[in-house]
C-alpha cells in the first residue's frame, strides 16, 4: 500500500506529455487491444483533450503521486438517455499493485454518484486481466448482462449508489451509520466551527473559554488532506463519521480513539486505547443516538482486539459520565479541581471499560 500523498487533477494541456507515455507502453495498453502501445501523437492528443473538455458529461483525470510523479489517468463519461456512466482506469507499471489504481478510481465515481450524474456505472475490463477484475469486485462491482445499447463485448461490471454508499461503513445498527470521512462531510465541520458551535460546549471546553480560538482551519486542512492519502479499507479508523441510518444519512458527529499512557496523559505511543464522541449537530441531542455510536464504536474496537478502552471527560459533562456507567465504564482516575470552565472548577476524569463489562 502507498503511504505517500495523491494528487488527482482534471487533465489539462500541461498532463498531455504524460498521456501520451501512458497510452503508448504496451504493458498499460495490452488488455485494451495495443500491445505495442496506442502510438498517439500530440496533436491527435490536443485534438483528443478539447474533445473532453467540450462535453460536460466527461471528465478525464490525471493521477500524480509526491514521490512517483505521473502515475496514470481515471475517467468517466456519462450517457445521460441510458442513466449510465463509463469509468476507466489505467496506471503505468511503477504505480501498479499500490492502492493508488483504487484510491483513483473510487475518485471518479464518487463524482459521478455524489452529483448524481448516473444511477449505474460500468467497466469493462478484458477477461484475463486478473488484475482489473480483482480490484472492481473489491469495490462491489457486479458482473451482468451487456446491455443492448452498448457496442458488444465480452464483460460488463455495474456499480450502483446503493453498493457506493456502502463503502467505508465500519459499523451499522438500525439507527446510526459509522463511515470513513468524505469530502462531502468538510462542509458541516466548517458550519461546526463556525455556526453550530453548541457542541463546544461540553468538548474540551476549556480550550475554547478565555483563551485564544483554535485554529479549526488547519484541522479542516489537515481533514481535506487526510482524503489525499490510500488508505486500506480494512484498517483500524482512529476516526470515524456518525449518520443517521435512513435515506438521508445525514451527518451528526464524529467519533475517534488516541491513546493514553499509564498516567492518563496523552501519549502518540499505542497504549491505551481511549475513545471519545461529538454529537455535533444539537438537533440530534437527547435521542440516544450518542449512546448508540459510542456502542457501535467500541464494540468495533473490541472486535479489533482491544480487551479495554477508555474515555475521558470532565465532571460538569454530567451526560457523559451517566453514559460512560451506563456502558460499564468505571471511574480509574480524578484529578480534582484541574478544568476551569465558564468561571467553576470541575475535575477531570478517566474511565475504563473491560471488554467482559461492556453493557450493550
């Protein structure tokens, strides 16, 4: 898997040279038909691009990687009488067998399902590319029959919103969604910290009361960032987002875990595990539906292999601490008198959750 920074960029004149070795190495282009390579030119190339660009239901990508340069291209075309998108990937050699062809591709159709531009997508990989075929089921395509609109060949793959909604969910129950961040998200943690602020109220609001504001810019930048990266889809997410679970899935909050070391203070070595929750949107206050993420979260973690986790809050966050006990956390630490908070003192506190007094 590649650890380093992806950039994917709308193509433009400046990727051409670039297009132009991709199309033109035999080894990329050998299921599409050219082992010798497609022999592009620049100016079929030019005249290529301006076709793309001349058509809003097409765009082509181009995929950079921080230490690799140039690593390939996405696509997607959209056939707007048959409701249905064409997506296409192609890496060079040095970038294939990395994450990066998968990380490119659910790019493409993310645009497509997130703008609702088609209700199906398909690829069409050739039937000995072990390869392309093991990366689309990896994403839930779905071998069907051809259509009869399309131009024959021997494959076709479908994706659906259904299936694409499902991608990066960790964790469900009836009511709530646990699910990787999406760029789609970054605007409710910028209307969070600019607007709905209730929930600051009870997080750490110590950071927030007679001190300098905290600079949510560079967490949303590093938030926006994070999204750059491949990332394994099997993991452990030391975040994740809160839905509702209905059609509208709207976002309410976060959930994430750091690590703490045997004095409780915050430590980047992995010790121990401890959690935390915001119920961001106040709308969603007093339905039970933190109690529910938090249940689903640790449940997850202890799934993972964790045998205890931990919380920590203060002892004016009263809800908090009613349903850390109501999940079978016990009080391991008080530190009395150390959060001063809207002109009162309150203690800190630490909880521990063994995996066998989990209160589901």
């Amino acid at each position: 898997m590649y650890k380093g920074k992806v950039e994917i960029k709308e193509t433009t004149s400046e990727d051409l040279n670039n297009v132009m070795e991709l199309w033109n190495n035999g080894n990329v282009m050998f299921y599409v038909g050219f082992p010798n390579g497609f022999g592009a030119t620049m100016q079929y190339l030019e005249e290529w691009l301006r076709g793309v660009n001349q058509n809003k239901y097409r765009k082509h990508y181009s995929v950079y990687a921080e230490d690799l340069g140039y690593c390939g291209e996405t696509y997607y075309s959209i056939d707007c009488k048959n409701d249905l998108a064409t997506l296409d990937i192609k890496m060079l050699p040095k970038a294939q067998g990395k994450g990066i062809a998968e990380y490119s591709l659910r790019y493409a159709i993310s645009k497509v399902f997130d703008q609702k531009l088609a209700t199906r997508a398909y690829v069409e990989p050739h039937p000995d590319n072990k390869a392309a075929w093991k990366l689309y089921k990896k994403l839930g395509f779905i071998s069907k029959p051809r259509p009869d609109f399309l131009e024959p060949e021997p494959t076709y793959l479908e994706i659906t919103p259904e299936i694409y909604s499902k991608w990066g969910v960790v964790a469900e129950d009836e009511y709530i969604i646990l699910r990787e961040l999406r760029e789609e998200d970054i605007k409710d943690d910028i209307r969070w910290n600019t607007i709905d602020t209730r929930w600051q109220l009870w997080d750490a609001p110590w950071e927030y009361d007679g001190n300098e504001p905290r600079d949510w810019h560079k967490d949303i930048e590093r938030k926006k960032d994070s999204l750059k990266y491949p990332k394994p889809m099997n993991r452990l997410h030391s975040r994740l987002e809160i839905y509702i679970n209905d059609e509208k899935q709207t976002h309410i909050g976060s959930l994430c875990h750091y690590y703490i070391d045997k004095n409780c203070e915050y430590t980047k070595e992995k010790e121990r595990c401890t959690v935390g929750i915001d119920i961001c949107d106040y709308n969603y206050w007093g339905k039970g539906l933190g109690a529910k993420a938090l249940k689903l979260y640790i449940q997850y973690l202890f799934d993972y292999g964790f045998t205890e986790v931990y919380t920590q809050t203060w002892s004016g966050n009263e809800r908090m601490v009613k349903l850390a006990e109501k999940l079978g956390f016990k009080e391991v630490k008080r530190e009395v008198g150390i959060r001063e908070v809207r002109g009162k003192t309150y203690d800190g506190l630490t909880f521990c959750l063994k995996a066998n007094e989990f209160i589901k």
